[in-house]
C-alpha cells in the first residue's frame, strides 16, 4: 500500500503542484546536507497549507517545528510582500540548516528564526506582540497540548491553527501505545473537544508519500 500512495502523491505532484526553484533549492541543499527528507511535509500539503492561508488572507504566520525551512517556503510565499513568519526550531543542527535555506530564497517576506523550546519562546514574546493570523504547529508531539494553550494566547478571533502529524497511523487508538508522543496527542485531542477558545475544530486522516498520518485544523472563536 505505501507505494502505491506515494506513487499517487506523485501523481498528484505532476499534474497539480507547479515546480517552484526556491522549494527545488531547500530540498537539494536539504539532501546534500544528509539530512533525511521524510521530515518535510509532502508537497501536496506544503500546497494545503499556502492555500489556507491564501483565502484567509493570513499576513502573520507562527510555524512551530522548523526543520529545513521547507514548509516555511510554503507558508511564506502565500504571504504579500509584507507578511512576517515567526519560525521555532528546537535542535541547533536543524536550525543552521534553515537559516541556510532561508538566506539562500531571499524571500521578500520577513522570516524570523529562534531557536530554542517553543514554548519558552512564546513566553518570552512581549505582551504586545501582535497575534497571529495563522499557526503551524509541527513539532515535538508530546508537547501539543501545552502548545496549543500557548498558541490560543497569541491568537485572535479566526485565527487558524493546523496541527500536522495527529493519526500516527493509527497510534492514537493502541491503548497499549503510552509513548510520550502519543500520549500527547491524546491529550491534545482531549483538549480541543469543547474547548472554549475554539469556534470549531477537525481532524482529518491521510495516507501518502509520508505514510498513513492526518491533521487537526482549528479556528479560533
């Protein structure tokens, strides 16, 4: 089954996702690095992701989990000119990797890398940040929920929050599974039923090139 879903990512990659040289470029110097590319979202989501942000006419992106900066392109470049992306990475080794990357697009748009626990950076972000417009949370599952907190405070009405990587092919329903990963997405979907910030929320199953996985979108009320 798994190759038959990545050859149909593939598929439609070839006829849906335009090739783009910056998103060719981080891939290249990504894999001329050795580092292992399963870690970047698919380019079919990378595509999700700029189109939700293109129709909610997001200007100001907080992408926790950075990698090599290969969905960071993707959100950036469904930003004007004028848009700004706060990007956290938490391993050192993947940050320089980004900022490589980052430096090497020349984008328009302001991109910020920190680097460091997410969750200290948000706390440590002043009181009159300006909140965000949209919010990818891809990073270490075990901490999703207190994300998720954390990220409602830095958000307004409408805001939307994406949460990649919450099916773990179907890790979630194993009640033999108390890895700390899983635990943590548990307790994220526990969170978000009937959370009071959030107008509304799904998850969604997937299964392509990066296997059988899924998100959760939120928007906040």
């Amino acid at each position: 089954m798994q190759q038959m879903w990545s050859d149909i990512d593939a598929y439609i990659e070839s006829h849906l996702i335009p090739e783009d040289p910056i998103l060719t470029q981080t891939l290249k110097n990504t894999d001329d690095k050795g580092f292992p590319d399963h870690l970047a979202v698919a380019a079919n989501q990378g595509m999700l992701l700029q189109m939700l942000i293109e129709m909610n006419k997001c200007k100001r992106v907080l992408e926790l989990g950075t990698f090599a900066a290969y969905s960071t392109m993707w959100l950036a470049r469904a930003l004007p000119e004028d848009g700004y992306i706060l990007t956290i990475e938490g391993r050192d080794t993947h940050a320089a990797l980004a900022q490589e990357n980052i430096n090497n697009a020349k984008l328009k748009q302001s991109v910020e890398l920190k680097v460091g626990r997410a969750a200290d950076i948000i706390r440590a972000l002043p009181a009159d940040f300006e909140p965000f417009d949209f919010i990818f949370i891809d990073a270490d599952k075990q901490s999703y929920p207190e994300y998720l907190e954390l990220c409602l405070e830095r958000s307004h009405s409408g805001t939307i929050i994406f949460l990649d990587n919450v099916i773990r092919a179907g890790d979630i329903m194993n009640p033999e599974n108390v890895k700390p990963s899983i635990q943590g997405i548990r307790d994220m979907y526990a969170l978000m039923q009937n959370h009071p910030r959030l107008r509304s929320s799904t998850a969604l199953q997937t299964v392509g090139s990066k296997g059988h996985d899924g998100f959760a979108l939120a928007i906040v009320k």
